[in-house]
C-alpha cells in the first residue's frame, strides 16, 4: 500500500500545472466578465449581449444544422462500415481520419477555391452549360428574371454550414461506428431468431445500443462547430458573424474590449459544459481519445 | 451485426462519403502544379510553386517554429502524462473522479476558450512578471491541451493491467524501479505512444489556441491563416501536398505498427494457452 | 525498427532544440507591418548590411494593431500605423521616442509630412507611405459610374461592392458621402453614417481588407474602395479595372513607422527605419507596394511618367478636397467599437 501512496505522488505536479494553467485562466475569464476597465463589478457586459442575441441565435441554428447534417450524413455510413470486414475496416477508418489531419485551415481554404464565384464548380456549370439553361427557365417563368453568370455559393450560410459538416463529419461517424461495431453479435442473432426482420433489428436493437456514440457524435460536431472562427470568416465573407468572431474582434480584431468577450466566452463555456454533462452521462472520455 | 454482406448501396455509399472528403484535397494538389495562379482554371503543369515555397522564408520560419513547438509539447506532455496517470490511477477514487473531470476541461472545452483564457492569463501574468507572449507561452499552452489526451490515451492501459505484475516481478527479485521499468512501462507503452502522436498531431494542427498566445511568434497554421487575408498564392496548395503525403505516410507507418501488434498480441494469446 | 524509430526522433528533437538555442544568439528586429506593404526582398538586404534578422508579420487595420499592442503581452520593434491612430497611440503613451541620431536618412523626407497634427514635434515617427483612398472598379461590369460616393451604396451592383473592413475607413466613406466632417463627434451625425452601413450591408459582397486584391483582379466583385498604392497596384495586375477618387472628397493619410513603448530591440529598430529611407530602397517599396513615398530624394529620381501618374501623386485640387483623420476623443472611439460590432454582428 505503501508504494501505492507513493506512486499517487507522481500525480501532484500535474495537479498544481492544472490548477495553474486551467482553472485559474477560466476563473480569469469570469472576473473579467463580470468586472469593467476599472476593476469594479458590474453585469453591464451581460447586458450588452442582448444586442448580440442574433449572433447567438445564429451560431447555435447553424451549428444544430451542421450537427444535424453530419447525422444523417454519418450514421448510415457507420453503419454500412461496422459490417465489413476487420481489414477493409481498418483502411476505411485510417482514409476517414486522413483528412482530420491535414491543418484545418487548409481544409477550409480548399472550399473557397471550389465554392468561389469564379471558382471551380461556378466554371464548371457555366462550361457545361448549365448556367445558361437556368437563365432560359427564369427568364421564360418570370418576366422580371435577371439572368445571372454565377451561383452564389461562397458567402453565404450555405457554405458555413457546408464548412462545418466537411470539417466535422469524421467526428460523427467514428464515435458511431466504434459503438456499432461493439454490439455483441449474440445480441443480434437472439433477435432474429425470435422472428425480426431486418429493419426491426435495426429500429429495436442496434438503434438504441448505439444512441451513447450518436451522442458523442452530436457532442463532438456541436461544440467546435459553436465556437469556429475562421469557417464564418472564410467561407461566410464577414457579413455572418458567428460566436466565435464576437470574441475574437473583442481580443485581437477591431473592437477591443476583453470585458464583453469573457463575458461572451461564459457563456459559451455553459453551453459547453451542458454538453460535457451530458455526454458524461453516457460514457467516459476515454473512448474519444482512443477514437481521435 | 446483421450476417449479410454489404450490397452495391452500402459500398456506393461509402465511395460517395470518401469521395466528398478527399475531393476538395484532390483539388488543392492538383492546382499546386498548376502553371498559372488561378485555383480554378488549369493552365498547365509547373513545379514552380514549390521552388517559391522554399524560397518562403516566412512559411519555412513557420514550419520550423510548428515543429519545434509540436516536438517538445509532445515530448513534455508525454512524460508529465504518463507520471499523472500513474499517479491518479493510483489514487484513491474519492479524488480520482473529480481529478480526472478537470482534465477533461481542456478536452471537451472549445479551442477559443482555452486560448482566450490562457491569453487573459498570460497577460495578467506578463505585467507582473515581466515576460512576454511567445515562444514560452506558445509551448506552455500547448503542453496544457495535450497532456489530457495522453492521460486520456494512457489510463485505459493501466486499467487494463495485472495488478499482481507488478508484484511478481517483485517476487522474483526486481526493486521496485526495475519492476517498473520492465513491467509496468511495456505493458502500457501502447497508450503512451499513442498518445505521444496524439499530443503531436494536435500540436501540429493547433491553430486557435497558437493564435491568442503565441505573441510575436507564428506557427505554420497562423502563417496559412494570415495568407489567406491577402493575395492568395498556390504556395499554399503546394504546401497542403507536402503536409498530406507526410501524415498519409504517417498514419500508414502507424496502421501497419498496429496491425503488427494486434498479431503479435494473437500470437502472444495463443501461446499462453498452451 | 522500433529502436531506430526512437533513437530517430531523439535525434530530431536534440537537434531541433540545439538550433533553437543556437538561433537565439542573433540580433533580430520584430516588424510589424500593414499586409501586402513592403518588398520583402528588402529583409535579405538589409541582414546583409547590418546582420540583424528581420522577424516579419502582418496585421490588416490600425485598430487591430492598437488591439494587439494594447493587450500587452506582446513585443513589437517597428510598427506602422497610420497618422490618426500614431497621435492616438502618443496620446496613450504607447510609443516611444525615436532617437533621431540612428535615423539620419530622416534628412531625405520631404519636410512637407513632417512635424504634421499627428506628431508636431516629428519625435515619435517617420514616414514611410502617403495616400488617399479611392473607389477601384471594374470597366467590364460598371458602365461609366458617376465618380460619387454613391456608387459603393447603389443597389444596382448588389452583392458585388466590397466595403472595408475596419470602422474607421468604413463610416468615412458613409460620412463623406453624407457631406459631414470626417472627424465629427456629433452624435446625430454619427448615427446617420452608422444607418447608412445597415442598409449597406445587405448589398455587399462582404467586407474585406487585403483579400479585394484577388477579389477584383479575379473579377469576382465590381465595386471596391481602397487605398490608392494598393488600387495602383490591382489597375497594373488587372487592365479592366479603373479608379476615382469621389467628388465628395477623400481621405489622406500618412502611414509611419514608430517604435512601440517597451520594444526590446529598440536599436535594431531605428537602424531597420533608417534603412527603409534609403532612396534605393524607397523605390523598391514604392514599386512593388504601388504607395508614394514621401522621400524628397526618392521623388527626384523618378522619371516624368511615374510622377505623372495621378493615383500615386494626386493633384492639388484632388488634395485640396481630402480631409485627414484625427484621433477622435475617448467616448467617439466607444461609440465607433459599438456601432463597428453591432454592424459586423
């Protein structure tokens, strides 16, 4: 036991560096949001935010979008995936994880040369004629039809949205398919023998036994998709402001006020940890990390 | 699962998915060997965009600052990880649970947050203490987000380890550090690599804690990210190539490890029965 | 193979961190500059002449830099702001003074932009760019605007104007074609420019600093309005396009080079300023960035075409209608962060 104790002592270094460089910088953020240039406490930040309720409200609609998206998007592939082979299995996973490791911004920034109005897709319908063909049938449906030469596809909610779901897609599908993959096949069989079919297997057994990845999943797409920066300001032109930017034009961008921005950052952190409850509820963390 | 094999659906489907994934990376390679500047109408076939990129000093003092700095936070945080989980493994779990809750914090807190607070803090400290935002506090930040993933990564194979290992090496005549180095350090060195290229890759990709504590200093991320505020150039396509056939080698090196480990440890199993 | 995989890594590692310890012995100069602003061959050149290390990076609007370096925390040798925001910053105490004797070159400025509103004692700067701003669009798409303010508020070209991205440039051009004083603190006046941006915003294509180069070269907006160097520099790259400066008047500015409170490498920055004065190097800044340059000795050596050219040199009666901006007092500036975050919200 002895040793037990001792051994337990290798862990308080990590305690101090913890208590250090995470809890206090976070009980910065609150004095921050509740204090003013001058050191006194005021909620004057919070009351400011009721001008910001449309960022919020449009941070939170298209990261429930994305997540909602990456779901549909994500759970039939998951599953298709959990019923082949250990090897084909393997490479799947390893080219679903490939692209989560080029940088980030890279990723984005493939979108923008393809979305743009001179871009790749908008060149390629114009070549092959569809653009002109969509121009015939407004201008014969409607007589005030301006014909136009591009799709809007860059700058707009859509291809937030769109950033979000290419960025996050893999954080969906691998949580689901490690729970799928799990499901005991005895489980399974003993359905079918007592008469299922195959969708009632589906709706019955697998469904619900895989919920505690879906929830991962939903975890995992939301929170960063609430909190990007650089997808509204790439992909959205700078005319969608999402949570993110708010805080960031607040420290480094052209409106300083690290007040307001700690305050919007609690209140993110909030929305953050009642998806950390959540999900706590359903599992341990480890399984993301093995995942990642 | 369900006996039956895939159909053409299921296969289809999955083709689709990877295809949406590598379509846009598909793109940025092949525009990098594209002879004019444009991103969408091909030209022609030209290496030039590389020869600028290394001629980039300011992508290439990026790079370097990006590898340094994912080097050592991998390595630091892989050894603080691996001790904190020794030690909270070997905690009582009354402060055990709490503990480990607070190293999720990183984890599950959203990159902004983190960089936003440990930019508050670092300033706060800076005034008093007389130091600035930099290469130090760029490497303490992210020291700070990757050791929760490798105690994340390490912890499960304590879990999984024989307790009376450890005290049979002892039995056999090990002192207590060389039980440890031994026995203990092998069994779980799967989870401490893992997590070292955990910690590594994260580092590498960081871009939004690097970017509100790296002070005058720029990681590769932060250098992509102030290219795209001007005149983009497919340097930056050309560098996305490099960047993909160096991790695309990386994960295969690191597959074909685990499916070399996943055999031996059949073979291992096996063996033991008989 | 596990072995030498490790041994590989410590390797790498060692050797990493050796290089690192190594590099830190040299003398270096952290410059912190307006993006697309500078020749950056010039940093090869001048570690050869003085053997300091030029450590570069950019920021996109003057308020960004006051953010940066008001958040502390941070080191910058030379900055380069432009005129309102240096008399904000001499204001605030956030600059130093330069010490003139390092800088000798200061004698090749044209004595017209020293000792101006914004640095009247000529102790806290020098410059290094000059302008105004003006309205860049493309002939293909615009027909024969009038060469009005108007033309970056008419719906006509909805979805394709790009307006600035920072508060100050973005409620100037509302002001001006409001016909208020660029500078004003009146509150109505204020309010007015700051609805006249709602109702812009619907019919941009987005805000933008530095990314309207590849936006109108590339043709994918019409209408932008932006410095005259950098408009210079997009008409060179892109013969569709055309500029104006609007009939309402413009802005003028003067953008320079200051040292901030507290810089490390204070020397290597006045020694880094003096050898931006040099006239080769003027010329090579001003050709590649598109700026004029307020160097006395520069301007002498330019061939009659360049100084004909009315982008870069603008004449007396297009100067005469342009206003600078001055530091606005501390409620003002509250009030442009509010409007500027409610806008952009």
């Amino acid at each position: 036991m002895k040793n037990r104790r001792l051994a337990s002592l290798s862990a308080y270094p990590y305690v101090v560096w913890m208590a250090i460089f995470v809890v206090i910088p976070l009980v910065l953020v609150v004095f921050y949001a509740f204090t003013n240039d001058a050191g006194q406490f005021t909620t004057a930040n919070f009351n400011e935010m009721g001008s910001y309720t449309m960022v919020f409200v449009r941070s939170l609609v298209l990261s429930a979008a994305a997540t909602a998206v990456c779901l549909i998007l994500g759970y039939p592939v998951a599953y298709v995936l959990a019923k082949e082979s250990a090897g084909v299995q393997r490479i799947a996973l390893m080219l679903l994880m490939l692209p989560m490791w080029i940088n980030f911004l890279l990723r984005t920034y493939a979108w923008m040369s393809i979305l743009e109005n001179t871009g790749l897709l908008n060149t390629l319908f114009s070549d092959i004629g569809l653009i002109a063909l969509v121009n015939k049938i407004g201008s014969a449906l409607s007589s005030s039809y301006v014909p136009i030469d591009h799709f809007q596809m860059i700058n707009t909610q859509g291809a937030v949205i769109l950033g979000m779901v290419y960025n996050y897609l893999p954080f969906m599908i691998m949580p689901i398919h490690s729970v799928i993959v799990k499901i005991d096949r005895a489980t399974i069989e003993a359905a079918q023998d007592l008469g299922a079919d195959d969708v009632t297997v589906f709706r019955k057994v697998i469904f619900p036994l895989s919920l505690p990845g879906v929830l991962s999943g939903i975890t995992m797409v939301f929170v960063p998709s609430v909190s990007t920066f650089i997808l509204s300001k790439l992909l959205g032109g700078g005319t969608t402001m999402l949570l993110g930017d708010l805080i960031e034009l607040q420290f480094m961008g052209g409106a300083y006020n690290p007040h307001l921005g700690s305050a919007i950052s609690l209140i993110m952190m909030i929305i953050v940890m009642v998806c950390m409850a959540l999900m706590n509820r359903f599992g341990d963390g480890e399984d993301q990390a093995v995942m990642l | 699962m369900t006996n039956k094999k895939n159909g053409f659906w299921g296969r289809f489907l999955m083709f689709l998915m990877l295809f949406f994934l590598y379509a846009p990376i598909f793109v940025l390679i092949v525009f990098s060997f594209n002879s004019s500047k444009s991103r969408s109408v091909w030209t022609g076939f030209t290496t030039d965009w590389y020869v600028k990129l290394l001629h980039n000093s300011a992508i290439l003092n990026a790079l370097y600052t990006t590898l340094l700095v994912s080097v050592l936070a991998a390595i630091i945080a892989t050894i603080a990880g691996t001790f904190a989980s020794i030690g909270l493994y070997n905690m009582r779990r009354r402060w055990r649970e709490p503990l480990l809750q607070v190293n999720n914090i990183p984890v599950i807190n959203a990159d902004i947050i983190t960089g936003v607070s440990l930019c508050i803090l670092f300033v706060f400290l800076g005034r008093r203490l007389g130091f600035e935002l930099g290469f130090g506090t760029l490497l303490i930040a992210h020291v700070t987000f990757n050791i929760p993933y490798v105690i994340l990564s390490v912890m499960p194979k304590l879990r999984q380890l024989d307790n009376n290992l450890f005290e049979a090496a002892q039995d056999l005549g090990c002192t207590w550090m060389q039980a440890f180095v031994k026995v203990i350090i092998p069994e779980i060195m799967p989870g401490i690599v893992n997590g070292l290229l955990m910690a590594f890759t994260l580092s590498v990709d960081d871009f939004v804690i690097s970017y509100f504590t790296a002070g005058s200093v720029e990681t590769l991320s932060m250098r992509i990210y102030a290219m795209t505020k001007k005149r983009i150039s497919p340097e930056i396509n050309a560098i996305s190539t490099i960047l993909f056939v160096t991790i695309l080698l990386l994960l295969i090196i690191i597959n074909v490890r685990e499916a070399r480990q996943e055999k031996a440890a059949k073979k291992r199993r096996e063996e033991f029965k008989q | 193979m596990k072995k030498i995989l490790c041994l590989a890594a410590a390797l790498m590692a060692v050797l990493l961190v050796f290089t690192a310890c190594g590099s830190s012995e040299q003398e270096v100069v952290n410059v912190y500059n307006w993006g697309e602003n500078i020749d950056e061959t010039i940093f090869k050149d001048f570690e050869k002449q003085t053997g300091i290390k030029v450590n570069y990076k950019v920021y996109e609007t003057n308020e960004q830099l006051y953010a940066v370096l008001k958040q502390g925390g941070v080191s910058y040798d030379v900055i380069v702001p432009s005129d309102y925001m240096i008399s904000r910053m001499i204001a605030e105490d956030m600059l130093e003074k330069i010490d003139y004797s390092n800088v000798p070159n200061l004698s090749k400025i044209d004595p017209n932009y020293l000792y101006r509103e914004f640095d009247p004692e000529q102790e806290y700067s020098v410059p290094y760019t000059w302008g105004i701003v003006g309205i860049v669009y493309n002939t293909t798409m615009v027909e024969d605007p009038e060469e009005s303010w108007g033309l970056l508020f008419d719906d006509k070209y909805s979805g394709q104007i790009l307006q600035f991205d920072n508060s100050r440039d973005a409620m100037a051009t509302a002001l001006f074609y409001l016909g208020y004083d660029v500078n004003t603190t009146d509150k109505a006046e204020l309010d007015e420019a700051y609805q006249l941006l709602v109702q812009q915003k619907p019919i941009l294509q987005g805000y933008v600093m530095d990314q309207m180069f590849d936006k109108m070269e590339g043709g994918e907006a019409a209408v932008g309005v932006y410095y005259a160097g950098d408009c210079l520099t997009m008409i060179d790259n892109n013969p569709d396009l055309a500029y104006f400066v609007p009939e309402e008047g413009s802005n003028f500015f003067v953008d320079a080079m200051c040292i901030p409170k507290g810089a490390a490498n204070k020397k290597n920055a006045e020694l880094f300023i003096n050898f931006m004065c040099e006239t080769d190097i003027c010329l090579r800044n001003m050709d590649v960035t598109g700026y004029a340059t307020p160097s006395a000795e520069a301007y002498a050596e330019l061939d009659e075409e360049t100084r004909e050219n009315d982008i870069l040199f603008p004449s007396e009666e297009v100067l005469s209608n342009c206003q600078t901006y001055i530091n606005l007092p501390a409620d003002t500036l509250e009030l442009y962060n509010d409007y500027w975050t409610k806008l952009k919200s």
